[in-house]
C-alpha cells in the first residue's frame, strides 16, 4: 500500500504516477471533447488535474470493497468532470 503521505517529490508518488499515468491520460482524452466545449481547458490541464487526484485517491483509499485501479480511475473522472464544470 502507498504511505499514508504523498508528496510529488516521494519516490512512492511517483511510482504511483507512473503506474496510473495510463488511467489518467485515457479518462482526459474522452473527456477533452467536453473540456474544450465552452471552456479554455486542453488535455494536458485535465491530466494535470487527474495527476493531483491519483495522489489523493491513494490517500484516502480504504478498501470499500472495490480494487484500488477502479478507486483512482473514478476519484480521477469526478475530479476532471469538476474541473471542467
């Protein structure tokens, strides 16, 4: 499990990112058709939103009975969905 504290500069996040950075760029291409409907948002600004939340999903992930990978790839679709509203 991912330490309870990360930081962009931990070895553990970035692992982490890395290990998500797929997750992360396949939600912001379905969604930058939306982003840039009315918007000055472009897939980049989405990845960087859904980058910030791999590391807090991780942060609060507690089981809830779902797998980790589904846990990060929903807290990363809300939080590019908000970012766009």
């Amino acid at each position: 499990m991912v330490a309870a504290r990360l930081a962009w500069g931990n070895v553990e996040a970035q692992a982490a990112l890395s290990r998500y950075e797929t997750i992360v760029r396949a939600v912001a291409r379905r969604l930058a058709p939306a982003a840039r409907f009315g918007h000055a948002l472009d897939e980049e600004d989405l990845c960087a939103e859904g980058r910030v939340a791999v590391l807090e999903a991780l942060r609060t992930y507690a089981g809830f009975g779902i797998e980790e990978r589904t846990w990060v790839r929903t807290r990363v679709r809300q939080r590019m969905i908000d970012a766009i509203r």
